[in-house]
C-alpha cells in the first residue's frame, strides 16, 4: 500500500493575514467613534477581534446592553466554537501585538500616543482601500459585524469586558 503524503493544512484562526485583514476591518469600522474619539487600542482591539469572531457572543453582548441583536445563521449559532467558546484569545496580548507589528511594517496603520492612554490605531488610506476592496462573504459578515459593533463603541472598555464576563459565566 502506497503511503500517503501529508497534506497542508492551516487553522484559520491562526493564519495571519487572514487576522490581519480581519483586523483592519476593525479599525476601518471602529478606531474613531463618530465624534472622532479613537477608541481602538490593544485592549479593545483583543476585544473586537473575540467579538467579531464569535457572532453568537456578540449578539448576546448587543442584546444584553439593548442595542438589538445580530442575525446570524443557525450554522453560526449553533457551531462547536460558539456552543464550547474559548476564551484564551481575549488575554493573548502577544497575538495582538503581533498582528499590530506586521500591519505597522506593511504601512498599514497610524499610531498615535497619548501620555495618558497610550497606544491608539487608524488605518492609513492604503489600508482604507485594501479594505474597501475585501469582498466575499466571509468579509462581507465581518464587515457586518463591525459595523454592528458601532452600537457598542462608545461604552467603555470596562463596561464591556464586566458584560462579556457576565455572559461567559452564564449569569445574564
């Protein structure tokens, strides 16, 4: 019997330009609320980047804070990632760093720093197009996402973090 080769295979989750392009959907829906606050540092951005990829959780977080729900399929609802949800992602500031470096060599981000709050990022305009310019339906639902995350820009990142606790812990 002839061995067979292994074959390549990738975990989404942890292909880096797949996380950088979702990241960049982020900050082009997310760094500045409407009023021009940046909001997007590596707290938060740990923070959308969990949200954006657990819509499940993410539509209980709209809900919980009466900002609606997210419509999403059964297939997303009901997922092994959505049912066993793992949380390890929320405290991995290295990953995010990491995906904030490569973005930042590619000239990808702005970087402004404010003596008290530290670290915030924007796109540059490159950026903004190569954004615009993701289509496909797997980006087209980030996209949603993001945007449907605009509701709950302007809630502190605390507030935030005290709801997603409540809610992993099952006590909403």
């Amino acid at each position: 019997m002839k061995e067979m080769s292994n074959l390549p295979y990738f975990i989404p989750d942890e292909e880096l330009e797949l996380n950088m392009a979702l990241l960049m959907i982020i900050l082009f829906y997310l760094a500045k609320t409407k009023n021009g606050k940046f909001t997007a540092n590596n707290e938060r951005l740990l923070l959308y980047m969990y949200l954006l990829k657990n819509p499940r959780i993410l539509s209980e977080v709209l809900f919980h804070m009466d900002r609606g729900s997210l419509k999403i399929s059964d297939v997303e609802y009901f997922s092994v990632e959505s049912i066993a949800v793992n949380v390890d992602s929320l405290f991995d500031i290295g990953w995010i760093k990491k995906l904030l470096q490569l973005s930042a060599n590619k000239k990808y981000l702005e970087i402004t720093y404010y003596k008290t709050d530290g670290f915030f990022y924007t796109l540059t305009d490159h950026a903004n197009d190569l954004v615009e310019s993701l289509n496909g339906s797997y980006f087209n639902k980030a996209k949603d996402y993001a945007i449907a995350m605009q509701k709950i820009q302007s809630e502190s990142t605390s507030k935030l973090n005290n709801v997603l606790n409540t809610l992993l812990q099952g006590n909403a």
